[in-house]
C-alpha cells in the first residue's frame, strides 16, 4: 500500500492512499480519508546524526543524494478547535540512528 498524510486547510488531516493490488491500478484515483477535521499544521523531526540533535522542519525533507523524502522520526501533529490548541508528537516506529527521545 501507498499513502501519505497531509493537512487540508479546509478538510484537516488527510490519509492519501492506495493499494498495490487494485486492478487498473495507474487508471484508478488515489482514495482521499480524513482522519481529523481539528488538525492545522503537520512538523516533521529528524535527527541529524552528524550533530546529534534534533530538528522540527515544517516541511519533509529530500535525502541529499537523490529524490527520495527522507524519513522523519517523529510527526507534530498541530490541533486547533477555537481557542483550543494542541500539539501531540507521534514516533514513527523506523530504524534511526540517536536517541530515541531527545
């Protein structure tokens, strides 16, 4: 299965996917499900293991030697219902190198 997560400035959070086994699979549209109407704004932290620290990007970062996105560490979920505001931080369960928690 292919996914991604973004945020929709007017829908929230949004889990972008398809599967790999679906018939007419170049022809079909990406499956659209919003996950939270409450979410603003997605961070992403890496850490970087020349320097030993962490660092929140606000947008996901390309490896250096090529196309690919390089894998964040944790996610910083942003949620905003009026006044209310939260931030929760999700651990992306990949081999790193470092620290697990700063």
């Amino acid at each position: 299965m292919d996914f991604s997560l973004y945020v929709d400035p007017d829908k929230g959070l949004a889990l972008q996917w398809q599967s790999r086994l679906e018939i007419n699979r170049e022809q079909t549209d990406l499956h659209t499900t919003i996950l939270s109407p409450f979410v603003r704004s997605l961070a992403y932290e890496y850490f970087d293991a020349d320097l030993k620290t962490w660092k929140v990007e606000e947008e996901p970062v390309r490896e250096p030697a090529g196309t690919a996105w390089r894998k964040p560490a944790r996610l910083h979920l942003r949620f905003e219902r009026g006044t209310l505001k939260q931030e929760v931080v999700l651990d992306l369960p990949i081999r790193r190198p470092g620290a697990s928690r700063p």
